[in-house]
C-alpha cells in the first residue's frame, strides 16, 4: 500500500515536472523569437537606410539581393539597390546578418513556407531611380 502510493507520488511529480519544462520550453522559445523579430526589423531598418533612394546614373549600378530566408530555403525577397550611394560590403554583411536571424527563427518556431523559387527581379534604371520589375513570365 505504502509501496503505491510513493509510486502514484513519484509518477505525479515527474509528470508534473515534464509539463512545468514544457512550458518553460514554450515561453524560452518565445521569448527568443520576439527577440529574433527584433534583430530582424533593427537590421531591415539598417539596411533601408544603406538603401536610401537607390539614385543612380547608370543601369548598371542598380542590383538586387537575396533577403531574409525562406524555412525550406532560398530568400524571402529582394532588396534593390544602387552601387553609386550604398555600401555593397555593408549591405551583403546586413543582409547575411538578416538571413541568419531569420533562420534561426524559423528554426526555433517551427516555420513553414511554401518552397517556392524566387527569382531575383530585373533591375532597371528609372528616372535616376533603380527599380525592379516583374519577370517575362509574371508579366502575363
């Protein structure tokens, strides 16, 4: 009897302690995604302003790159920019610090995403502007 009602305790304090670990798991794992959130919208913000108005002279000088990250893969979208008033260096080093958060946010909240391919959007220069364009085939 007395042999019982230790295993009846016993087996209510483990499951007791595994449902008190699973909602620290929960509120850690939340708490770590608000702050990935935060990284996140801190760097786009640094990356907007490295950005500017993306003026140029030349066509050429107008680019996109990959941003944020896709929980199958691949980037969330593409950042147009001009080589005449941004960094490249800084920008490629925001948008890898970008990328990274976003990983691991997917990661820690289980994300989803469709798995689709996203290409990177024709860049055209525009009254002294760069601007993307849809493709040939998102035209239609």
């Amino acid at each position: 009897m007395l042999r019982n009602r230790i295993s009846i305790l016993a087996i209510s304090l483990v499951c007791g302690m595994l449902q008190a670990c699973g909602y620290a798991g929960i509120d850690g794992r939340q708490t770590i995604a608000g702050g990935l959130q935060s990284e996140m919208r801190d760097i786009r913000l640094l990356m907007e302003r490295e950005v500017g108005d993306a003026a140029a002279k030349r066509p050429e000088q107008c680019r996109a790159i990959p941003l944020g990250s896709k929980a199958c893969g691949g980037p969330q979208s593409f950042l147009v920019y001009s080589t005449a008033v941004s960094n490249e260096r800084r920008l490629q080093e925001l948008a890898r610090q970008y990328a990274e958060a976003e990983e691991k946010y997917n990661r820690v909240t289980g994300a989803v995403s469709t798995c689709s391919f996203l290409m990177p959007p024709e860049v055209h220069l525009d009254h002294g502007k760069c601007k993307s364009r849809p493709h040939q085939a998102e035209r239609r």
